[in-house]
C-alpha cells in the first residue's frame, strides 16, 4: 500500500519529488490554483476554520483523518489507487492485453478529452455553490458544503495531475483553461450544460448533490475501467471521496421532506399553501425540484446512440461501471433494445448495436441508483400517512440531448404538442413563484445548535460529534 507524502508542497502518493520537471510545473500552476480559490470559491469564509477530513491513505479503511482547517490552507494533492500488479484491460477489443502505463499515441486526443471533460465538472460545482454559505440552514450544512468543495478542489487536481504528467505541453495549456473557464459566463463557460446553472439556494444544492454527483458517480466509475492505468486508478480513488457528496444529497432532500411531513402534522393539512405559509417547502416543490435536476443529470451521459461511445468502449479507453458484473465484455455483436419516438405522437424499439448505446447503458444503471434514495423519501412520507409519493420523471422528460431531444414530454412519458408543454410545464419544473419561495426562505443560521425552520436536524453528526458542534469556526 502507497503512502501519501504530506512533506512536500503538493501532498501525492506518486513520488513526485523525483520527477523535478513535473514538480516544477504543478508548483507553477498551484498559485494559479489557489487564486481561483479565493477568488471563485466559497464567498466569505476563506478565514473560517473548518472540521475537515483530509485523505491520508488511499486504503478504504481508515483512510481520512479529521480536524479544523482553514479552507485555503487544505492539504490538496495527488492521490491514486494502489496499482494492481499485472493489471490486464477488462473489454472492449483490446481486452486482456496488458494495462497502459503510458498514453497510446493512437488515444492520446481523446484520453486528454476524457479527462479534460471530467476535470472541468470539479472547479465549476465550487463556482456554482460559492455564495451557498451565505445562506446555509446551519453550521453542520455548512461544514458539509465545504467538505464537498474542498474535495471537488482536489478531484480537479487529480485530473490536472494527468495532464501535466501524461500529456506533455497540451496537457500543461488544458490544466490553464480549467482555471480560466466560469460556470455560467456567456463567452467562457464550463463544458457541459449542468454545470452552467445557477444553485443560489440550498434545495438545489442537495438535489445537486444526490443526482448530478451521482452522474459522477457512474463517469468515475466507467473511467475506473480505463486501460489507461493512472487514470483508472485516479478514479478508484475519487470514488471514495465522491460517497460523502451523494450523502449530502440524500439526507438534504430527506431532511427537507422531514420538516415538511412535521409542519403538516402541525398544522393539521397537507394544503402545499398552507405549508409554505408555515416556513417549509410543500411536496410538489420538492417534486419540481427533484424533475429540474433529474432531468438535467441524465443528458450527462450523452447521446442514447453514439458512435464516439462505441469506440472508446472498443479501444478499452472507458468502460461500463462495474464492467466485472457483465458477461460480455466485448460486445461485439450484441444489440440493444432502444426506445425511440415513432414521428407520429407515440413509440418505436429500434435496435441498435450494443457499442453504439453504451451511454444508455450506463444512465439506466444511473435511474436504478437514484430510484433508492427516492424510495427512502417516500418511506418517511408514507410513515406520516400523507398521500404523496415523490417520483424520478421519465427519461424522455427535457432531454436536450439524444433520440428524445427537442421532444415535449410530460414526467409521466406521454408526449404532447408545444403549446400544451408551454401552458403546464409550471407544473413540473420551478416556477419564478417557486425560487421565489424558495429564496425567501434562505437565511443564515450560523448560530452553534440552531436549524433553520425549513429543514429537520439530520439524525447524527460529523465523525461522531454531536449535531450541535460548532462545525464552523467563524471570524
């Protein structure tokens, strides 16, 4: 088992200090790296200590110590999984060849895309979330904020690591550009869509945090299978750290759910009005809040149909996650079966070849991954008695990308004309009404054992501390 080194400037497992070229263009870059921080990272807190955890071993077991930090000072840096001896590549045409050291000349474009795309999701999640601790529900969320990001900061450096390691000047010129892209900026912004929208409230955030880290999820998973070694064994790594952002996610939304059954309890009706009015967020919100960010996630995965999936899959570049659950780990003469609109308001199976739909693959394991935690929502409402039953819309539902594009599509998967989408679409996404409501509710509580109105105390805290612990030491 490697050891991570925590003497040197950049803290890594990878022996950087004998490779002083590296070294000296990952301290060059640092600075660079630390100003975007202060600049685009958490607004107001740069000066707050913080209980942290902070990876000291990359062993599942035990791998994190805990202790209070200033965010600017945490310990980022190079972390990969313990490399398997003999490792062979797991599918695609060049399974069971040995894995990649080094970046195949024939792969190198579309390894550095990979990881470029990937690497672009982690700072642009911080400078979606900056101006959250302004208004967070207590100091136990706001701790849990910043874990996330400060860990988002280092999965960006783990990508960054590949490119100045494996990818020579271009590599060095990519790891720049992710400190100069913006969330959201109409000239500059991040690469993919989602991570262009704003999350100005706490709401958003959890639903951020259980969907769209969990399109993360399965990403870090499906580059986990790599024939490129170092990067696979990056990931294996990031997916330990990535569980405590889908934890927030979960419990957020759970906890939002639990003040809203208490507050309906409280005042004897179920009516969504009456609820608001009582400082809580009433179930169909949740529910159009939960179809934005659902919907929003599964376009991630990209197109159903997809030949640039087809052969990065063939050249062993990234797999399925979980690929050793398969039977087949070649596929090259399976079909899929796709589900595709007709032209004429209804549907059509159409096959396709395996490859080409292996994006499709992977977002229904996603669906089936995010069925669980609406599952447990529902459970604490039906323990309530309320008639409600929160549901994941269909995957038809405002898609922008793939066979459904463009298509207007009600959560339940019935299609329907443009303007009947235009007159009721308020029904099933976040009105203006609604952020309204939502805004209004968003006040700071920083205050060492007080909870907002609008969210149940979650149920234990960090590391076995008390809930009430002050989590966040403010300046």
């Amino acid at each position: 088992m490697s050891t991570l080194n925590y003497q040197e400037r950049i803290p890594n497992n990878v022996n950087l200090g004998e490779n002083r070229q590296l070294q000296r263009a990952l301290e060059h870059w640092q600075p660079a790296f630390l100003e975007w921080w202060k600049a685009m990272g958490p607004e107001g807190f740069q000066a707050a200590d913080v209980y942290l955890r902070t990876a000291t071993s990359v062993d599942a077991a035990g791998w994190a110590t805990y202790g209070t930090v200033k965010m600017p000072d945490y310990r980022w840096g190079i972390f990969l999984a313990d490399q398997e001896a003999d490792r062979r590549i797991g599918f695609g045409d060049v399974m069971g060849q040995p894995a990649w050291q080094q970046v195949p000349a024939e792969h190198r474009s579309t390894l550095r895309r990979l990881i470029v795309t990937q690497g672009d999701t982690e700072p642009a999640s911080v400078e979606q979330q900056r101006l959250l601790g302004l208004t967070c529900p207590s100091l136990y969320d706001l701790r849990n904020l910043f874990q996330v990001n400060v860990e988002e900061g280092r999965h960006l450096w783990a990508m960054v690591y590949l490119l100045h390691a494996y990818f020579g000047r271009d590599g060095r010129e990519e790891a720049e550009e992710l400190l100069q892209r913006r969330s959201g900026h109409a000239d500059n912004p991040r690469i993919l869509g989602t991570f262009n929208e704003p999350i100005s409230d706490w709401l958003s955030f959890f639903m951020f945090t259980y969907f769209t880290d969990r399109d993360g999820k399965f990403q870090l998973k499906s580059l986990a299978e790599s024939g490129f070694d170092p990067l696979a064994r990056t990931c294996r790594f990031m997916l330990t750290e990535e569980a405590h952002h889908m934890f927030v996610g979960d419990t957020g939304v759970a906890r939002v759910v639990r003040r809203a059954l208490e507050v309906m309890k409280e005042i004897g009706s179920d009516d969504p009005e009456a609820v608001r009015r009582a400082g809580a967020v009433d179930l169909p919100t949740v529910q159009r809040y939960l179809n934005f960010w659902f919907s929003s996630s599964l376009d991630l995965f990209g197109s159903d149909q997809s030949s640039n999936a087809a052969t990065t899959f063939a050249n062993g570049l990234k797999g399925r996650p979980d690929e050793s659950r398969f039977a087949d780990h070649v596929c090259s003469g399976q079909v899929f079966e796709l589900e595709v609109p007709d032209g004429q308001g209804g549907s059509r199976v159409e096959q396709v070849a395996m490859r080409n739909a292996m994006n499709e693959v992977t977002r229904q394991a996603y669906v089936a991954d995010c069925e669980i935690g609406v599952k447990r929502w529902n459970r604490l409402v039906q323990k309530a008695g309320v008639d409600f039953e929160l549901k994941l819309p269909s995957i038809r539902f405002r898609r922008n990308i793939g066979s459904w594009a463009g298509s207007h599509v009600t959560p339940d998967g019935k299609q329907i004309d443009a303007e009947t989408w235009t007159n009721r679409q308020g029904e099933w996404l976040p009105s203006e009404a609604d952020r309204a409501f939502i805004h209004s509710l968003m006040k700071q509580v920083v205050e060492p054992g007080k909870m907002a109105s609008w969210i149940a105390p979650p149920d234990r805290g960090i590391n076995n501390l008390d809930v009430n612990y002050e989590y966040v030491h403010l300046q």
